[in-house]
C-alpha cells in the first residue's frame, strides 16, 4: 500500500485505490492484469510475485487476507449441527467456506 499512489489504474482490472482488496492490517494490496506486466510494477520496490491464478488463491487464503466481518459472516452460515464442535474446528469450516469465497471472487476477476 506504500506505492499505491505510483499504480497506474488504467493497465491494470482495479478502476481505483477504493477498489483494491487489502490485507487484514490495511498495509498489503494486489493487482491484477490481463497479458504483459504493466510498466509501472518494475518500478514498485516493495513487492511480491507476479503470482499465476493458482498461487494467489493460495496466498488469498492465508490469515493476513481474511477479515473478521468476513469471518464473523461466514461464521453464521456455519450448520446449527457444528455448534458442539470445538471452535477451531468451526474456525476450519469458516476457512473452508471463505477459501471457495476467495476463488470465486478471483475468478469473477479474472475470467
């Protein structure tokens, strides 16, 4: 997010910094294009990848990307039949569900 203000918005599927998903601590964000890497990301000094669909899903579904309005979301749509389970294993279905979220956002958003 340091370098937010050098993305050039017209090379890449994001219109504006409002629209870019942020990492929990509001310090990560991503872009995503269509073909060759737009100029201006050999300029970024703070980066990682570029990452293939498959390894972005995968970096999507780590802690850092989940928020807890989206957990808590997904939290209630959580079966009443897992409320005996331990809550880590509430936690691990709230990821399942949260991990096909991110996929499916992702792949509206790059499809």
């Amino acid at each position: 997010m340091s370098e937010v203000d050098t993305v050039d918005f017209s090379a890449v599927l994001e219109s504006s910094p409002d629209t870019l998903r942020l990492s929990v601590n509001k310090e990560k964000t991503f872009v995503k294009w269509e073909g060759e890497s737009p100029s201006f990301v050999s300029d970024l000094t703070d980066t990682e990848g570029p990452y293939s669909h498959t390894d972005i899903l995968e970096v999507l579904s780590e802690k850092e990307w989940a928020s807890i309005d989206k957990i808590e979301e997904e939290l209630s749509k959580v079966p009443s039949d897992k409320a005996a389970l331990e809550p880590a294993e509430i936690t691990e279905d709230v990821l399942v569900v949260l991990n096909d979220k991110v996929e499916e956002s992702v792949d509206e958003n790059t499809e």
